[in-house]
C-alpha cells in the first residue's frame, strides 16, 4: 500500500540542503503541505541564503503546496512565529521534522564553551522549542508524527564532536519520554539518525562514497516515521540504501548484599555485571527501578 501524506501538513527544519531538503521534497511529492524552514549559512551556523525559498519554488513547479520561513530554531519567539503562520495558513501541523543542525567541531579540550552551548541550542533547543511549538496542536486533534534527528555521533561517540554528540544523545532522552506524554493523544515520536554524503560531512567523505550516501537513500525511511501508521520510540539508523535500529538494553547484572555494597565488589563482579545474558529492553526509566527492588526483595527473602 502506497504511503501518502494527502491532506498533512508537514515543518521540516533545516530543509534548504542536504537531508532537511530532500524529506521536504519527498514529503510534498507524496502530498503534504510542507513549510521549509532554513534559517541559511553555512555548516557552523554563519551567514545567510535563500536556500529555502528555492525549495519552495522545487515543490511549487512539482505541483505541490509550500511555503518558506527563516526562523532560527534556537530561538523560541521565531519558532512560535513559525508555527503560528502554518496555523494560520494551513490549519494545524500533523508532521514536524526537527532537523536543523550546525557544526562546530573541535576536541573538548580545544572546543569553547559558546561553541558547545551553541551547538546544543540549535540540535536539542531547536528540537525542544520546535516541539513545544506543535504540542498542544497535536494533543488536541488527537494526531502528531515527530521525528528527532540523532547521530551515530550521539549514540556512539565521534571524535572531536563531544558538543554535537552529547546533543545528539539528548534528543533521544527527549523522545523516550515524549513517546509515554503522547501515546494517548495518537502523537508517536521516533529518532532517525542519517549517514549521508551532505555538507555536514564534507571532507570526510570522498566524492566516490558520497555518491552512495545520498540524502535520498536516508528519507525513504524518514517517511516511513512520519504516515498513519508509523512505529513509535524507533530509533531508525538509514544511510546508503542500509537500514537498522539501534536499542539501548540494559543488562540483568547481580545483587550485593548489605554487607558486600562495596566499590571493591562491585569491581570484583564487573564481569558478571557486564554480562549481556538475560539483558532486557527497556521502555520506561521506573523498569530498572523495579528490577532492582525485585531483586532486593527476593534475596532479602532468601536471607530471612
């Protein structure tokens, strides 16, 4: 069954190039009113263009139905600006799309700490302030698709990018619980993170390789996050034609007694700790709570 968007109204940010541009374009082409957002510049944030406009005129030639805003998502009065000309144009927003990013990579030691709270207020902020924005829109028609854009930088590390990947890592706490505050009201938020050949990763990746990681390759699934009946609390891994989900488990570990709870025994039984046999998957942060209280009660039992 072909996956449509008719009658949707969709926010991408950060939509002038690269990822943003084509789910923009993927979105509209399969029937969504799509607001581009692109506050312009270059990677690190700097500087102006018209980037999002030329989108819009893409979609509008295609036959669909855009319009462009320069909003700065780490701004949260243009960002409520922004949400508040789609209400007033169209409606309501079904899809928001929390893309926008910048760089400013350097090793920690290196790294300013403006350059690090600047990059955390365009990737978890923007996200926080685009969300915020369309909330209680969604809650009140009982429909909402939000999808965060994380990072195998914020799930796994980068060298050079503890700013962007500690970001990255935050918005992935931010979808876990806004997946338990909106399953009643039919609002599913889900993570994506992309390996494409953009601009982020000019110089890092060759020409060759990069023709393979196209920014198409990554909204295929992208789209598949945003339809009636999207997944919800995925984090959704997409580059180069590869698609994957990436879990956080957490393992079933041992219990100390009262009279072992001490730093050399918790060394002593690291192994055993970090032992993935019987390792559960999580959906709520009060599961690791009850394990442990399970495992108190049960052993205290043995001991009386």
């Amino acid at each position: 069954m072909s996956i449509r968007y008719d009658g949707r109204v969709a926010i991408i940010t950060g939509a002038g190039n690269g990822l943003g541009r084509s789910h923009a374009l993927g979105l509209a082409s399969r029937g969504a009113k799509v607001l581009v957002n692109d506050l312009g510049g270059a990677v690190d944030g700097t500087g102006e263009s018209d980037a999002a406009r030329e989108v819009v005129e893409e979609i509008i030639a295609a036959g669909g139905e855009a319009m462009a805003n320069g909003a700065d998502v780490s701004k949260i009065d243009e960002v409520k600006e922004m949400v508040a000309q789609v209400i007033t144009e169209w409606g309501g927003v079904d899809i928001l799309v929390n893309n926008a990013g910048i760089l400013r990579d350097k090793t920690f030691s290196k790294m300013t700490m403006n350059d690090f709270r600047h990059v955390v207020d365009v990737h978890l902020m923007g996200s926080v302030y685009c969300t915020k924005a369309v909330w209680n829109d969604m809650k009140e028609k009982g429909f909402g698709r939000i999808v965060m854009t994380t990072s195998s930088s914020g799930l796994y590390g980068n060298f050079g990018q503890a700013n962007y990947g500690a970001a990255k890592m935050a918005v992935v706490g931010l979808m876990n619980t806004l997946v338990m505050e909106g399953e009643k009201y039919n609002i599913k938020v889900n993570c994506l993170a992309p390996a494409a050949g953009t601009r982020m990763l000019e110089g890092l990746m060759s020409e060759e390789n990069s023709e393979l990681m196209t920014p198409k390759a990554v909204t295929a699934g992208l789209l598949t996050l945003c339809d009636d009946e999207a997944p919800n609390r995925t984090i959704l891994c997409a580059g180069g034609g590869g698609f994957a989900c990436t879990h956080i488990y957490e393992t079933n570990g041992v219990f100390l007694p009262d009279d072992a709870q001490d730093p050399e025994n918790v060394r002593a039984r690291m192994e055993a700790i970090n032992d993935p046999k019987g390792e559960e998957l999580f959906v709520g942060g009060y599961q690791q709570a009850d394990k442990f209280l399970e495992m108190a009660q049960r052993n205290n039992t043995r001991t009386d």
